[in-house]
C-alpha cells in the first residue's frame, strides 16, 4: 500500500516528468492526507489510511519557509524550473490559498524571474471567486479531468461529498483557456471491474470535452508510482501515444508521460 507522505510546507526540488525541476509547495498537513477526491491511483495512499494529526500550515509558515529554500537554492543551486503546488492532497482546500499564491508571485518575482508557478488541482473548488482569480494568475493552472463519464469517476477518483462533472466542466470553460488539462489514463482492475479508460467509449466523449473546454495544453500520463489499489496497471506508450496524436490534431498542444 502507497505511503508517500510530503513534507510541508515546502518538499523538493523533486524531478517531475512533465514540469522539470520542480520544487514543491504543500498546503497540506505534514502527517497526513486532506483531499477532497480519494482516487484508487494515489500515491499518497487511501484519505482513510492517513488521518492527518496536525494542522495545516499558515500563509506566515508557507511564505518563510518558501523564501528561505529560494535564498538557498539561488547560491546552492538548482535552479527551479516550477514551483509547484502540489503534496498531500487538494491545495485549493486551503482557506489562504489566494493570499498564498499571491506571496509565492511575489517571492518568484525576487529570486527566480524565470520560474514557472505551477499548481495541481482537481478542480473541486474552481467555483470559489477566490480560487478562480489565484489561478488566472499562475503560470501552469493544472486542472484534472480523467474522464466525463460519472459512473468512472464515482469509482475511480471517488470524490468526497456533491461531484457534478458538468458543472465543473463548465468552469473550466470560465478561464477561457488559461488551463491545462491533465488527466490519468491507465488499465486493470479494481474490485472486480475494469478501470480501462483508454478506449472509445472513454476518449471520444473526453476529447471533444477538451475541445470545448480549449485549453492551451493538455498533459496526458498514466501510473509512474506505487497506488494503494492493487490491480492497477500502466496504459501503454502506443495508447497514449494515439491518444495524444487525437488531441493535437484537434488543435491544442500535448504532451504524454509515461
């Protein structure tokens, strides 16, 4: 079972397939997991199984602990290329994220020009004025859609409490483009069905969601670490290899991990 629990508030620099160096901003408890999805490919493990103990850390205790690893990091080196948010679970959830992300600009802007901010959302709070305006001001505004398909997303990125994939779906649309899609493809089993959203059934409907949606890009990858569902397995670099070709025939920038 995945046990990948992040320091908070800063983790890193960690090499990320599709961002680089990227070091890692984490809103979240240090001992624990706060997520308002519970997916079956996390690597953080099951919400369940890590019951966080201590508090989240504050927008004071984000912004100086960040400062000194950028005062550090512009003598020691590396250089980052994203400053990422990221870690134990969702960090929009937290209740300063808008003030947070406006001092990480600022600390970006001191130290490292060049830098990407970067943040890794399910989306789950898109909706909040608050949360939408932080994330029209960051760089890489990473919203998660692993499919359209309710049923799917019920069972594999199981969230927690009221999920309307519609209704997200079209506040994605509110940031006329200023988004990346990411989403997870990948095989297996998981309590005796399958998990395979690699197919037509899957893709085609997913695809022109992305269209309407518009994004500039859209980041596809499938499994890379330990998930705390057994019977999970890798899609294949030839399907998301075709996959990635169906988007960028449609006009928007792909990229693939595998």
């Amino acid at each position: 079972m995945s046990t990948k629990i992040y320091p908070s508030p800063i983790f890193g620099p960690v090499h990320s397939r599709r961002l680089g160096v990227s070091l890692g901003i984490n809103l979240l408890p240090a001992d624990g997991k706060v997520c308002s999805f519970d997916c079956i490919y996390c690597e953080c493990g099951f919400n369940a199984d890590h019951r966080p103990t201590m508090k989240m850390p504050t927008r004071e205790q984000v912004a100086e602990a960040l400062e000194e690893r950028l005062k550090d990091m512009s003598v020691n080196g590396p250089a980052p290329d994203v400053l990422t948010f990221a870690g134990n679970g969702e960090p929009t959830c937290h209740p300063q994220f808008a003030e947070i992300i406006g001092d990480t600009i600022q600390l970006r802007d001191k130290y490292f020009t060049k830098a990407k901010i970067s943040v890794l959302t399910n989306s789950t709070f898109i909706h909040r004025p608050a949360v939408h305006e932080a994330l029209l001001r960051v760089d890489n505004n990473i919203l998660k859609l692993d499919t359209i398909n309710p049923n799917y997303i019920s069972a594999i990125d199981r969230p927690v409490g009221s999920y309307d994939v519609n209704n997200v779906i079209e506040h994605m649309k509110a940031f006329n483009g200023h988004a990346i899609i990411q989403t997870m493809f990948m095989k297996g089993e998981y309590m005796g069905k399958s998990v395979d959203n690699t197919g037509e059934e899957y893709v085609a409907p997913w695809l022109e969601t992305v269209k309407a949606i518009a994004p500039q890009s859209v980041m596809i990858y499938t499994i890379d670490r330990e998930t705390p569902a057994s019977g999970l397995l890798k899609a294949s670099p030839a399907e998301l290899d075709a996959i990635r070709d169906r988007v960028i025939a449609a006009g928007i920038p792909c990229s693939a991990s595998y």
